[in-house]
C-alpha cells in the first residue's frame, strides 16, 4: 500500500501502457512505476505475513485436554467430538470451529 506524498491519501494502481501507474484520487498526483518493483514489494510483504496452520495429528495425540461437545460426526455418526477454534482468516472475520470425532478421528470444520 502506497500513501500520496502530498497530500497522505491512499495511492490507488492503474495500469496502462507504460506499465503501473500510482495515483491519487485526493489532489491527482501520479506516479510511474515499473511492473517488477511493485510484483517484488508486495511478493516480500505476502512472506512475512503468511501464517502457520497447526492440525492436531492423528499419531501420538493427547487430546484429553481439549473440551468435548455433542456434535454427529458426518463421517461415522458418533455423538462426541472434540472441539478448538482457531482464527484461519483475517482478524475482522469469524474464527473457525474444528471438529475431531472422538471414535473415529475424523476432522472437521464449521465457519461462523
């Protein structure tokens, strides 16, 4: 993300022609860049913000510390199941609900 160096508005990306261009739908200024300058800035700032996901396996799990709940399982029917919730989206959206069921292992998912 780019900031207008007159007047601090957020820079909007056009492309034309020449390649990409800046510009800021505030006061009008507007700024040529080059494809690979940007393509490279924001590949680096996808890097640092990737996130792990962690998924419970399924050898050597101590899983009695989780909470249980009544929920079927869509794999075998079983009643019970173990439950996390853990936020996979971004921050202004809801986490989502993991399921394990506790007879046959089976993982899954709810989005709120």
């Amino acid at each position: 993300m780019e900031f207008c160096p007159k007047c601090g508005a957020r820079m909007e990306v056009k492309r034309t022609d020449e390649g990409v261009k800046l510009a800021c739908p505030k006061c009008g200024y507007e700024e040529l860049r080059k494809v690979k300058t940007l393509q490279a800035k924001y590949e680096e700032q996808a890097k640092i913000s990737k996130e792990t996901l962690i998924v419970i396996a399924k050898e050597n799990e101590d899983l009695s510390t989780l909470p249980t709940t009544d929920v079927e399982c869509p794999k075998c029917g079983y009643g019970k199941a173990y439950w996390w919730i853990m936020q996979t989206r971004s921050a202004d959206e809801a986490p989502t609900q993991f399921f394990r069921c506790k007879n046959c292992g089976y993982v899954w998912r709810e989005y709120a």
